[in-house]
C-alpha cells in the first residue's frame, strides 16, 4: 500500500500559505511550495466547517487522501502541497475530486 508523507505541523502549512503558489478550481484550492529536498512530495489537506459537519469534512479528506496517495505517486518529486476543500465539494464524487486535483496538479505543472 502506497502511503505518503504528509504536512503535520502549523509552521510547515503557514510556510507553504506564504511562500508557495496557489490555484483553484471549484472543488479545491492547491498551494505549492518548492522544498530543498529532492524526497517525497509533503501533502496536507485542509477542510473547514463551511463544507459541513465533521462525518462530511471527515468523508471528503478520505477522498482527498486517496486520491493523493493514487495520483501523487506520477507527479514531480520534491514539494510541498496542501490541499483545501471548498464547499462544493461536499456532495462530490471521488472521480469528480480526482479530476480536481489531477487538473490542479497540471496546472502547477507537477504532471
């Protein structure tokens, strides 16, 4: 089983919020940030309590989450990515949030 190594601490997702780039669809929203490093990309995933109670944001992460773990594997190595849900995602599908962020992913050109 593929994992990933993810964001854990604040200071990491502030740092990625300031000094990396960000694009959005109307699923998700991508910051990106550059490490040193040429390891394994970092990926945090954010979901607030605009998108809904904690069994929907808890439901959408597990997406997100897959959906990383299968698709990351493809891309350019060496950043650091946090993901955060909109509220649309809420009642999204796991194709519709792959797509999401396979589109974002291409648009930082990280594919």
């Amino acid at each position: 089983m593929d994992r990933f190594c993810s964001l854990k601490k604040n200071k990491d997702f502030q740092s990625v919020y300031r000094t990396g780039r960000s694009h959005a669809n109307p699923y998700l929203v991508m910051y990106v940030k550059k490490t040193g490093s040429e390891g394994e990309n970092r990926v945090g995933i954010s979901v607030s309590k605009k998108v809904g109670n904690s069994v929907v944001r808890h439901r959408v992460k597990r997406l997100i989450r897959e959906s990383c773990r299968l698709n990351c594997g493809q891309a350019l190595k060496g950043y650091d990515l946090v993901v955060i849900a909109r509220e649309k995602s809420r009642g999204a599908t796991y194709q519709e949030i792959t797509g999401a962020l396979l589109s974002l992913m291409r648009s930082h050109h990280l594919l």
